[in-house]
C-alpha cells in the first residue's frame, strides 16, 4: 500500500537547508571581521557631502567579506523568488532544484551586467571622481541587501506557512528603504549642485527600475521552460 506522497515544503529541503545555514555562518564570520568597516560606512552614507575618501581604509571591507555579502544577498533573493515560483507551479514540479538554480545563476549573470553596464555609463555621464563614488556606494547598498532580506529569508524557511500579505508588505518596505537609500547617496554625489530631482527620479527609473523588468521575464521563461524539460 503506497501513501500519499508528503508536499514539498522548503523547510524541509535538505540542500536549501544547507546553503541557509552556511549563509549564516559566512554572515556571522564576516560581521566579526569587518563589522565595524560596515558599520561606518552606513555612517557614511548618511553624512558625506563632497568627502575627498569617503571609502578609505577606516572603512575597507575584505574581499572575503564582500564576496560573502554579494553571496547572501543573492542567496536571499533566489531563496524568496523560488517560494514565489512554487507557488506557480504544479504539485508534481514542486522542489525542482535546478529551477533554483537557475534563478542564482540569473541573479548573478544579472549582477555581473550590472557591474559592467553601470560602469560604462556612469564614465560617460559623470567624472571619473563621481562615478567611482557613486559605483562604491551603489554597490554597497546592494551588499547591505542581504541583511535586510535575511529576516524574510528566515521566516520563510522556518515558517512556510507566512502569508503572501506579510511577504509583500515586507518586500515593500525594504524597496521603500532602498530607492530612499539610493536617492539621498545619489542627491548627494551626483546631483548635489544641481537639486534636480526629476533628474534623480528619471536617472534611478532607467538604470534601477527597468532593467528589473527583463529580469523578472527571464526568471518567468526560465521557469517555464524547466518545468517542461524537467
């Protein structure tokens, strides 16, 4: 006599499971070694107006510490954006692991553009001075990221029965904090002579907002189509 099979649930994925914890490890040896360096350059975010070396070596942050915040941060996101999918998808293709992984290679392919689009742009746009800046403090923010989605991540794990409601109100409160973030580190090192702000909200809608547009097809399609090869 065969049961009925139990329904996938990602608290009980062994190799989510896993990856959560070794985040939490990495999480936790990175705040012992560079906690105070991130620290102050939250700090920094807030006061700096035209400071010469806002990022340096009070506040450098080990590239083992970086690479551990760039990781949980996308982590995080591929974790809550696979609760997401689940939830789209048939019982039968529920748990599919290689979706998952899909969706961390897109995160990190997209990061990557990133890096190499806001670059190219920011070097046209603006000074060599300003662009490095603002290309640190961008990226840090997105660093800082996987903090603020850590409480989510968790819950969602620990607690799979968490409504959509609170997942969505969370999510938005940290999207408020961020383009908030975002515009005062861009008021500040961009447009501090200009008081532009329409240029802000325009100048952060093409380079932030829109390109999340393909992403989210991507992540979409992907899904689609894996679940029909897999």
């Amino acid at each position: 006599m065969t049961g009925e099979p139990v329904p996938y649930s990602i608290s009980n994925d062994n190799v989510i499971l896993t990856l959560y914890i070794l985040s939490l490890l990495m999480g936790a040896y990175t705040l012992m070694r560079d906690g105070s360096s991130i620290v102050e350059r939250i700090k920094s975010m807030f006061y700096y107006i035209g400071q010469s070396t806002p990022y340096n070596t009070r506040t450098g942050i080990s590239k083992a510490g970086s690479f551990t915040l760039y990781t949980n941060a996308i982590l995080y996101s591929t974790i809550i954006t696979f609760v997401y999918l689940q939830k789209t998808m048939p019982a039968d293709a529920r748990g599919n692991l290689i979706i998952f992984a899909a969706s961390f290679l897109l995160f990190v392919i997209y990061l990557a553009i990133k890096f190499i689009v806001y670059g190219i742009i920011n070097r046209t746009l603006f000074s060599e001075k300003k662009a490095r800046e603002w290309s640190l403090s961008y990226f840090f923010t997105i660093k800082l990221s996987g903090i603020l989605l850590f409480p989510l991540t968790s819950a969602l794990i620990l607690r799979p029965d968490v409504s959509d409601t609170f997942v969505w109100i969370y999510l938005a409160i940290i999207g408020i904090i961020y383009v908030i973030v975002l515009s005062l580190r861009c008021f500040n090192i961009i447009f501090s002579k200009t008081f532009y702000f329409l240029d802000i909200f325009l100048y952060l809608c093409a380079i932030e907002l829109l390109p999340l547009i393909p992403l989210w097809q991507a992540m979409q399609e992907t899904n689609l189509f894996l679940m029909i090869k897999f």
